[in-house]
C-alpha cells in the first residue's frame, strides 16, 4: 500500500513570516501604545508647567423698589468682587525639565 502526500508550497520564505510576526505581535503593539502614552503625559506635564491663569468674580445687588428692600446704608446696594490670579512655579523648574521628555 503506498501511501501519497501534497504539500501546498508557498512562495515566501522565512523572512516574511518573521517580519509578518514582528509586525502583528501583540507585545509590539502593546510597546507602541505605551510609548505613546508616555508622550502624551510629557506634553501635558510640558503643558501645565508654564504659567496658569484663573479668573473669578462675583456680584450682588440689594434691590429696592418704592423704599421697600434692603436698606443702601447697610448693602451699599451692591457687592462687585473680581479675583485674577496667576500660578507659575519658579522653583521646580529642573523637575519639570526630567519629566518633560517628548
């Protein structure tokens, strides 16, 4: 009894399914992702290093109408407040610089 085999034969070699293995590997993949994120946190850390500005205001108003309401003497009829500050660290500046690499 004899007994015949057929092998499909393909045209590439072993270079191209190693190349094709390094590219579809998850491991890779999970690599790019990583270095991804971590250039994405040092622009944000690069981003948030420079100066920050924050404005805020508040304002109120005693009404009175036909002498009935609050009384002026005491409210001065109305309360404007306004607040712009200004954070920029000075000191950490080399601190920054390390954790800033883009």
């Amino acid at each position: 009894m004899s007994m015949q085999v057929q092998a499909q034969v393909s045209g590439k070699d072993i270079d191209y399914f190693m190349q094709a293995a390094l590219k579809n590997s998850p491991l890779s993949r999970d690599f790019k992702n990583q270095q991804q994120a971590i250039k994405i946190e040092s622009m944000l850390v690069f981003a948030a290093s420079g100066p920050q500005v924050s404005a805020n205001s508040a304002g109120m108003y005693a009404p009175v109408v036909g002498g009935y309401g609050y009384d002026e003497v005491i409210t001065n009829g109305r309360l404007l407040a306004a607040m712009l500050n200004v954070n920029y660290d000075l000191l950490n500046k080399k601190k920054s610089k390390t954790n800033c690499k883009i």
